[in-house]
C-alpha cells in the first residue's frame, strides 16, 4: 500500500473532527533523497500508482503502508515497504531523520515520514502489482511548481493545495509531507518535531 492522498485537507470538504489515538493506525514512508548534477542538485523520489488499481488509481506518493507485526519499528516498515515497491535495499539506505507525522483524516492513518539518503543512478525495479512508474523529481521543481488547484474525486469538487511538475500532480498527504521536507530544506537549523538534521544536505544541494 503506496498511496495516502485521499482525502485532502479536511477543511476543504468541510471536516474538522480528528479520530480518537485509540482508532489511529500507524504508517511509514521513506522518503528518498538523492544529489544529482553538477551542482548536486537535491531530487526525490516517488511512485505514481497503475491507472487501472481500485484504490488511488494513477495517484502519486511515497513508498510506504501500515506497520506489519513483524516490523521491529516503524523505520523498517519503510524501508521493507520501499524494498517491496521499487525494489529499493536497504542497505542503500542512510537514514537521516523523521519529519513530523501526518494523518489522513478519513482513513485514521497516522504516516510516519522517514527521510533517507541514496546513491543516484539506482536501477528501479517497481512492483508490477501496484506501482505504474517511479519518479524522480528535482526538489527546486517541486518548490517552483507549488500551488493552489481544484480537483474531483468521487464526485466531489474541492480546492487543495498541490505540487505540479510537468504532467504530475502531487497532492494531499503526499503534498503535505513534501511542504514539510522543503521547510525544513529551507531552514535547516530548526529541528522539527521530526527530529530531522538536512543541514549537510541543504548546503551540498544549494536550497
């Protein structure tokens, strides 16, 4: 399970009540960084869903799902999710942090975004099942392309705020977390409620 875009921000379908802890489901993403270029520009990496699935059909996220039981911690849920999906080792994996939590309102999943640094040049291998294609994203694109937009899913029109790159669309938990990551990128030296250090990065990537 990859994708925790729906619903948007509640207040945009007029919905202010959050779950009770009780009823929270815990969740993890990995979400991928990478230097590329010559200036070692920062990029991220993320999966767009098959068209043809039931659920969040064609919609982009980071790899990740709900914790296993086997899962020692909430870590390795998303590595093994990231592992499952694009076939990312974990091995090539450096952890640098958590950014702070973020729920999804309708669903009661609470995700847990853990941010890790990578090789650049990885050779994919995306899960036919689930996963259509796996982006790789300039983070000053991502900066550059936010925005506010309308969508419609399952008949209702709703405003939201949004990432554009190109022909991709980014939004809901996925936007949230990403506006996360790029206020941390932008100002390194406050360490969140994550517990999150990009400090090196943001020098190395020139945010």
């Amino acid at each position: 399970m990859s994708a925790f875009t729906w619903p948007p921000d509640p207040s945009a379908l007029g919905a202010t009540d959050r779950p009770a802890a009780a009823d929270e489901i815990p969740a993890a993403v990995l979400v991928p960084l990478f230097l590329a270029g010559a200036r070692q520009e920062p990029h991220v990496v993320l999966t767009r869903r098959r068209a043809d699935l039931k659920r969040h059909a064609g919609e982009i996220s980071f790899p990740g799902g709900r914790r296993d039981a086997e899962d020692a911690d909430l870590s390795e849920t998303a590595l093994r999710e990231a592992e499952e999906e694009i076939g990312l080792p974990p091995a090539e994996v450096t952890l640098l942090g958590q950014l702070p939590p973020t729920p999804t309102f309708a669903t009661n999943y609470v995700i847990h975004p853990f941010v890790g640094l990578i090789p650049a040049g990885l050779a994919w291998r995306p899960s036919a099942r689930e996963v259509d294609a796996v982006l790789e994203l300039a983070l000053q694109d991502l900066r550059e392309g936010r925005t506010r937009t309308r969508l419609e899913r399952r008949g209702i029109s709703f405003e939201t705020d949004a990432f554009v790159v190109g022909e991709h669309i980014i939004w809901g938990a996925t936007a949230r977390i990403l506006q996360d990551l790029l206020e941390q990128l932008d100002s390194p030296t406050a360490r969140g409620a994550g517990e999150l250090d990009l400090r090196a990065l943001a020098r190395r990537g020139g945010a």
